[in-house]
C-alpha cells in the first residue's frame, strides 16, 4: 500500500553560489578524519571529468561535526539539500530527499553503507546514490566531498543532477545488429522497474512491454486514496521517456498463450513474438464474491484508473456508499469517499477491521478513528445480498442478519485472483492459488522464463523458510530489478524484506517484516496514534514491526532484517532499553568460527 500524501520533492534547479573555501588547501575526504595531507577519494564516479562538477561549495559542517555513523543535512544552495554521512572514518554525500515522495532521509535508517527511507523503506547506496530497494525509481544524485586543512567541509555536484534533485541511472539504447528480443509482460511497478533496469544493465537488443491496460504504467498504490487524480499525476514515465530508450510500449494489449517449448508469446493484439528471455508480472485482478446481484450497475472494485474514474462518476452528495471488507482497498476507499457523498457504511467480516494484518488492539483503535470520521462500521457481517432497481443499478444491501441497508454504489475490497490463466499448458508450473514458484534469482521451473511482482511465490529474506505470495508494492519493484539484472546475465539473489504502508484520515501506520506470531508487545500511545507493535512468535523472535507516528522505526527493522540480524523479545520488554537494538545497524555480523 502507499501513501498518496506524502509531496513529491522538487526544486528550481538555480546554479549553486560558488563561494571559495576559507579553509585553507582543499582535497579530497578520505579515510581517516584529518584536517591534514588531504587525498583524493570522491564519493561518486571517478571516472566522471571535472569539467561536469561545480567548483566546491563550503557548507555548514566541519569534519568534527559528524561522529562515526551518523548523519547531518547540508544546504548545497537554496535550492538543494545534501545528506552528509560519515561511516568508517569516510565522508560521503548524496541527497538528501527519498526519490520516491520526498522523505528526509536524515531521519531514516542508516545501514552499512545505505540508508532507507523513514516513510516507505525505499533504500539507496551511499557511495554511488543507487536505488537498491523501492519504492521509487530514481536513485539520489552523488557528490564529491573535498576538505580544507581546518576541517571545512566543501562539496561539488554533477551539474546535470542539479535541475530535480533525481538521478536516472545510464541507460543504453537498441542497437540495430543486436537480434535478441526481450519481453516484459504487465504494466504494474515490477514491469516498470524491470524495462529500465535492463536498459541500465546494457542490453541493447529489443525490448518490448506488453501493458494490458491503456494508460501509461503508473502508480496504482494511489487509485484508493486519492480517486480524483489523473494519468499525469500518477505514471511512472511520459511516453517519451520509452520511445527515448527504445522500449516498445504495447499499451491495450494483454498476454494470452505462453509457449515455451517455441518461446513464443501470444497477444491480445493477434501478434506472436519470438522472445530470447521473458519476465513475467502480470500482477492480480479484483475478485467480485459470487453474491446475488454482484454484476449490477454500480457494483464497483478499485484495482485500477478507469475503476476510480467509475465510481467518481457516480456519485454525488446524496449517494449512500456501501464497502464490502475491512482491509486496505475498502478502508482506504471508506476514508476517501465520506466527505464527498451523504454516507458510508463499512461492512466487515472480522470483529475489527485490518486484523489479519496489525492484531486485535490496533483493529479496534483503527475501528474507532473510523468511526470517529463518520464511517459508520458493521463488523462481524457480510453480505448475502445486493439489489437493484428497475434501471439494473445497487438500491440496497441485505446483510447477512437480514439488515437492510440502502446503497446508490457498493464498492467491493473483497480480495484479488492472480493473473495467470494464459500460462495453462505452458510449461510453466503454476500453483493451485495461481502463483508460480520460482527460484531465489525469479527464474522459473523453466529456463529463460522470469516471473515476479504478486503472482511470484518466492523466498523473502527474513524468518520465513518457505516461499511466500506477497502483494506489495515495494516487493513487486524490487522483484523487476532483481529479474532484470539476472536476465541480462547478472547474478542477484533475492534480499528483499516485506515492508507496506497505507494512510487512513491523515495517519500513517508502516509495517515491516513478515510472519506469524502469538503475542503483540505494544509500546507507546494507541490514543494519540504513536505507537510501536513488536510481533512475536512462538520462538520469542520479532517477526514484524508495525509503527505509527514513530518514524523510523519500522524502516531500521527491516534495515536490521536485511543485514542478517534478528531481534529477540528480551530486547524489547524493558521498555527503558527497548530501542537499544537500533544501536546495531551499524555493526556488522560478528564472525562465527
């Protein structure tokens, strides 16, 4: 889930004021923390001429300033911040704000040599600015670090980073001689991410996106937040950006027949295409219940843009809303439709809503914040009915206790199905569920063919031994990187540790981890929405972190996950010392002899 919010960050990209240092001599930082006989390592491509930098900036900082692992945010110019870190006795600089919505990465989690977004866990690279794990798609620009003999420090930035704050990494284009073809089927964020990085990972042959839908891949996280939003202010890229890099967009087309034994894949649009390698994230679809009346007018879900645009549509001040389900997709459709319409009722199988996810205790403050909105909440019901009128539309809902209740628009966020039926004779095993198993770098039981995003059945890094199907969007992208990199004849092992987000009337509760569990450490005020939820299992180990108001907690969990480490419950009883383990994101894994 994703937060529709959060501001993109942007800036007027003015040239920086070149001031001259009044620290004396000025190199380059490196190695140990001296003011004295400065050397000539740089915090960004070495190979990257002069002539394309700025001349060195002073900021406010000395090296004195910063101890070993921490992290301080500078003013490049008026226009640009840039996150200063000092880790092993180095100073590095990137920038200072998340790619993705703009997060300060300050405030995030410092790992060994990354740092991941306090708000969405999106992580990059300190030494090159990389995106390595998502949400987002741009990596942080990088800058060199040079110090004067009194310890001023002092920045240069690659002019061509200056206009958005934003790097797009290097892309290659098709080369006519090049024969290979390679296919990326779904328009979703891991098809998105996987189209790029190829690109980025040098493959110049033919590169085509097949996208079922007609709108240009875009964010989709943010349809049940914020329905009134359009095309524009939701895709990932313009039109452009793909013709710029010769990827192929077939937009309106979907996938019918995999044959792998020809590696051959059959469209929508009567082509059949020859391909060398293919990944496959053709993601889910909304499931409609088998309820009387579920296909009349007026019966909607919210999956994607022209579902939005329905319900937009239909409504006016007058409407009475009916949400089938207490989970994300209708929570989130509940909040953003009841200042607009006369009501909303939300109806629940559970006794509270988003159980299965956060528990019992945050289930009922969330019901309670709901309710609080004016949402009015019928849990622990279903229902067993919907009835139209003369003109084929919703007039009312029968619950399951016979309650009737009047509605001009059901909106149903009652689950997903996987969109997999067009791999039936394939070759490709695909679960009873709908989801494929893969191996630890997405390739499935046969060669050549990749698959990722929510219909991969995969490993995860963490507690969990078994594959697991996971729905998130942070993993979906990191699974289109993964792929690609392997594709293109790299070899990257899944690391990814599950981290989602949502944000109901103004609060947003993060989650990280992945697990199940038998107890619910709670630390903070459920009240006041700043809260800390450890979940533990039978082994007395935290399996997953939940957070509101209580950034960053959530994202150096999931940062201490991905290092291998674990957390125990006697770290977190005491609450005098439960943050302590936080301490550890900067240490490394002791060796074991």
């Amino acid at each position: 889930m994703g937060s529709v919010n959060c501001k993109e960050y942007k800036t007027t990209g003015s040239t920086p004021k070149k001031e001259k240092s009044t620290g004396g001599a000025v190199g380059s930082y490196q190695s140990k923390c001296s003011n004295q006989s400065p050397s000539t390592t740089m915090s960004t491509e070495e190979s990257t001429p002069d002539s394309e930098y700025t001349s060195a900036v002073p900021v406010d900082c000395k090296v004195t300033d910063l101890k070993e692992n921490e992290m301080k945010q500078v003013d490049f110019d008026e226009d640009t911040r840039v996150l200063l870190v000092k880790q092993k006795d180095r100073l590095l600089a990137v920038g200072a704000k998340c790619t993705h919505y703009g997060a300060p990465l300050q405030t995030g989690a410092l790992g060994l040599g990354r740092v991941r977004c306090p708000w969405h866990g999106a992580c990059f690279n300190l030494e090159n600015g990389d995106i390595e794990d998502f949400p987002g798609l741009d990596s942080l620009p990088c800058y060199r670090v040079e110090v004067g003999n009194e310890g001023q420090v002092m920045l240069r930035a690659k002019r061509s980073d200056l206009a958005n704050n934003k790097r797009l990494k290097n892309m290659v284009r098709r080369k006519p001689d090049d024969q290979r073809v390679f296919i990326v089927v779904g328009g979703g964020p891991s098809g998105a991410v996987a189209v790029e990085t190829i690109r980025q990972e040098g493959f110049t042959g033919r590169l085509i996106f097949v996208c079922r839908e007609d709108y240009l891949p875009y964010d989709r996280v943010k349809i049940s937040k914020a329905m009134n939003l359009e095309i524009e202010q939701l895709r990932f890229r313009d039109e452009e950006f793909y013709k710029e890099y010769d990827i192929e967009l077939w937009q309106g087309v979907a996938a019918e027949k995999l044959d792998t034994a020809q590696k051959e894949l059959h469209c929508s649009n009567g082509y059949v295409v020859k391909y060398d390698k293919i990944y496959l994230a053709t993601g889910c679809s909304a499931f409609r219940p088998p309820i009387p009346g579920v296909n009349l007018e007026n019966v909607r879900t919210v999956r994607e843009l022209a579902d939005t645009k329905a319900i937009l549509a239909s409504i006016t001040p007058e409407s009475r809303v009916v949400c089938l389900g207490s989970s994300f997709i209708a929570l989130e459709a509940a909040a953003g439709l009841v200042s607009k319409v006369q009501s909303v009722t939300v109806v629940g199988r559970e006794n509270v809503p988003l159980k299965a996810a956060f528990g019992a205790e945050i289930g009922q403050r969330v019901l309670q914040l709901f309710e609080d909105n004016k949402v009015t909440m019928r849990m622990e019901s279903g229902i067993a009915e919907i009835v139209g009128n003369e003109d084929g539309k919703v007039s009312e809902v029968v619950l399951v206790d016979d309650t009737r209740l009047p509605c001009d628009l059901l909106i149903l966020g009652t689950g997903s199905k996987l969109n997999t039926q067009f791999l039936a004779k394939s070759g490709v095993k695909v679960n009873r569920n709908g989801s494929v198993d893969v191996t630890d770098f997405l390739e499935s039981n046969v060669p050549d063919v990749y698959v990722g995003g929510d219909i991969a059945n995969a490993h995860i890094h963490g507690l969990a031994h078994d594959r697991v199907n996971i729905g998130h969007y942070q993993l979906a992208q990191y699974h289109g990187r993964v792929a690609a990199i392997n594709m293109c004849g790299g070899v990257k092992k899944l690391e990814a540790v599950p981290f989602f987000f949502t944000l109901i009337f103004g609060k947003g509760i993060r989650y990280a981890g992945h697990g199940s569990y038998k107890d619910v450490i709670i630390d903070g005020s459920m009240e006041d929405f700043k809260f800390v939820a450890y979940f533990i299992n039978e082994a007395d180990t935290v399996t997953a972190v939940a957070s509101c108001g209580r950034d960053p907690i959530v994202a150096q969990f999931a940062e201490l996950i991905s290092q291998g480490k674990c957390l125990g419950r006697g770290q977190i009883e005491d609450p005098a010392t439960r943050e302590e383990w936080t301490k550890k994101l900067g240490q490394p894994l002791p060796q074991v002899r």
